[in-house]
C-alpha cells in the first residue's frame, strides 16, 4: 500500500465522494460542499494513486486547527488516518495544534502523539476560542442541523475531547 500526502484544493468528484461517505459517519458535523471548496491547502491522502481522504488544516495566529477529517469508509483501519495525521503533525512542529474530536479512533491516534487533552471547551486558551466562535457562525446552517439530528451528532459530540499541542521544535 502506498500513501502520498499532498496538500492541494479538493476536486468536485472528491467532494462529491466526501459528501456521500460523510452521510454515514456518526462523529463528522455536515460539512457543506462550499465549504470543502474553500479549503485552500488541505492535506490530501491517497492510496496507491486513488483519492482516500482529506483533512483541513486553518491557520491562525500561531496555531493551526485540524479538521474536517474524512478518511473514506473503504480504507478505515489500516492506518492511513494516523500517517495523515503523523504527516501534519510533523510538518508543523512550530506551532500550536489544535483538534476536537468525538471519534474514539481520532482520540487514540491524538492521544498516541502526547496531546494535551482538554475536557472543558471553556478551558482552552483564548486564541482558540474565538477562533471556535467565528466559525461557528460560518458553518450554521438548516443542513447542519438537519444533519447533526439525523445522525444524534449532538448526542454523540457529548464525548468531544479537545486536545492541544505546544510547538516541539522552539528554544527555550
Ligand atoms: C477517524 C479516522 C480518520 C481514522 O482513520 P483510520 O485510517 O480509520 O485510522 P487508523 O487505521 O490509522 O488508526 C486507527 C487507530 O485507532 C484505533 N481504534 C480503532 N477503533 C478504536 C476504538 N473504538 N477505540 C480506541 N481506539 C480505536 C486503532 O486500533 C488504531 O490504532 P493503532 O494504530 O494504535 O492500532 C477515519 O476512521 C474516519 O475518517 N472516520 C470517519 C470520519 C470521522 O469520524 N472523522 C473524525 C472526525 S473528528
């Protein structure tokens, strides 16, 4: 099996395909076409040359916050997830790194990389908050609730960790 990150804008099929294996994934919000189609650089993942996944990486102040993340459903569980996530990791060890995430595999990869988990949203560091802030009011919208109902998101999201991680490679 050979994995490739690269970090290139989606195309249409490629969302297309996120879009329909995103409809059964309990622990993704809806994410809407446009927004996948904002995504400047994200990281893109493909097995041995056929598109396998995505996850977005926004920058802001000194952090940068990981997702969405889709790894399509034909390649969960061998691994591709935690080299994507090892590849973003590492490509950014100066700053701060952020993620949230539901996903009991999610939390053990992040867990794995020494995260710092944070149970209380209220407890992450201002930055991070506001970000949150504004892009909740970017995402709202009658298909995310629709959505997130469909799926009892909102009652699965009860068990969202957060996790934060300091830059690694400064001099202190
Ligand atoms: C979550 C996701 C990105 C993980 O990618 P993946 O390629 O399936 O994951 P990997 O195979 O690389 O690794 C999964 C790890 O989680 C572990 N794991 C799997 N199920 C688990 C569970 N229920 N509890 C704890 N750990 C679990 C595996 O053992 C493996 O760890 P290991 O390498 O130490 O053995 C992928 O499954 C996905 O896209 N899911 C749907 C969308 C989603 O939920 N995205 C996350 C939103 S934040």
């Amino acid at each position: 099996m050979e994995v490739l990150i690269t970090q290139r804008k989606l195309t249409d099929s490629e969302i297309t395909t996120l879009i329909h294996d995103g409809k059964f994934f309990p622990h993704v919000a809806y994410v809407s076409r446009s927004r996948w189609q904002s995504l400047s650089q994200p990281y893109i993942v493909e097995v041995d040359g056929v598109f396998a996944g995505v996850c977005a990486a926004y920058h802001f102040d000194k952090w940068i916050k990981l997702g969405p993340l889709e790894v399509l459903k034909l390649y969960h569980g061998k691994g591709v997830g935690k080299i994507l996530l090892q590849k973003i990791v590492n490509d950014n060890k100066d700053l701060n790194i952020f993620i949230a995430s539901s996903n009991p595999s999610v939390k053990h990869i992040i867990e794995s990389f020494k995260f710092t988990p944070i149970s209380n949203i209220l407890s992450l560091p201002k930055e991070v908050k506001l970000f949150l802030l504004e892009k909740i009011f970017e995402h709202l919208s009658f298909n995310f609730f629709y959505e997130g109902l469909r799926k009892n998101f909102f009652l699965l999201r009860r068990d969202v960790k957060y996790y934060i991680k300091g830059p690694t490679n400064s001099k202190k």
